[in-house]
C-alpha cells in the first residue's frame, strides 16, 4: 500500500519562499511528516517533487499501477492545468489536493482551481500540517 506525495512547482523552494505566506518547513520536513503519518496508517510513501508539469503527469500516470491513492499540492499549476485535472481524472485514484495558504484570502487569480473538481478532498490554509491532514484523510478514504 502506497501513498503517492506530489508537490509542484517551487515547493522545492519551502523553507526559504515567502516563509511569511508558506512557513519555515522544508520540503523534506514535509515529506517526513507525510511519511510518519502514512507509516503509522500502514502505508508506504513516495514523494515526487517536480518543477515540471510533464513530470507530474508522468508520476500520475505511474500511481495508476504502483499507488493506492494522491496526496498533491500543484502549487501554481493549479490554477492553469487542464492536463494535470485530465491525468488525476484518467488515473481514477482518490486524490487529496492539499494548498499551505488559505489560498481564498489571496489574489483572485488562486481563487479558481482546476484540480478541486477531481480531488475526493480539499485541504486549504492549514499550514504544513494541511499535509498529514491529507495523508490521514486519504488513509481513511482507503479504509484505514
Ligand atoms: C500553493 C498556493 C498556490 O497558489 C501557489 O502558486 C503555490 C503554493 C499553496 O500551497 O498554498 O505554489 O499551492
């Protein structure tokens, strides 16, 4: 049992990007945490960190055999990327769209999301802990 982490782009960056907006945790806390919580929910996880929307179409389509589920943050792709809602429609695995900001309270550009009609789950604004919140939820979407 296998939970898919996928971050988009700039997530790399979480640490040292506007840590008034996104917090002092890096991506290898967050990836930590998420595999805490995973393993503690019996689930392994793998973690894909891509700057590149055709990286983060590909894992998806990998997840369909090897995962049981998606925890993802598309970071800006969210609010452009038919292709991306396309792969997790295509794929067909429960799939929690995570955002560290309220991303409500923010331009009105990131109002509109393009991953939320697909995603079983919607977590927003809940900080890095919006991430073993998803992780929890999608364990219990899978029967854990
Ligand atoms: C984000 C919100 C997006 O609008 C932004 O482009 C990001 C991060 C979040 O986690 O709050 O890169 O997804």
């Amino acid at each position: 049992h296998t939970i898919l982490l996928l971050n988009g782009p700039n997530l790399n960056l979480l640490g040292t990007r506007e840590p008034e907006i996104y917090g002092h945790n890096t991506l290898a806390d967050v990836e930590q945490l998420c595999r805490e919580t995973a393993a503690s929910l019996g689930f392994e996880l793998r973690a894909v960190q891509s700057n590149h929307e055709g990286v983060l179409i590909d894992a998806i389509h990998e997840a369909r055999t090897t995962a049981a589920g998606i925890v993802m943050n598309p970071g800006a792709f969210t609010h452009t990327s038919v292709a991306l809602a396309d792969a997790i429609s295509g794929v067909q695995l429960p799939t929690i769209e995570v955002h560290i900001s309220n991303v409500h309270q923010r331009e009105a550009f990131r109002h509109h999301s393009f991953i939320s009609p697909v995603a079983s789950s919607i977590i927003v604004g809940a900080g890095v802990n919006g991430y073993k919140l998803a992780v929890q939820q999608l364990a219990h979407l899978l029967g854990r």
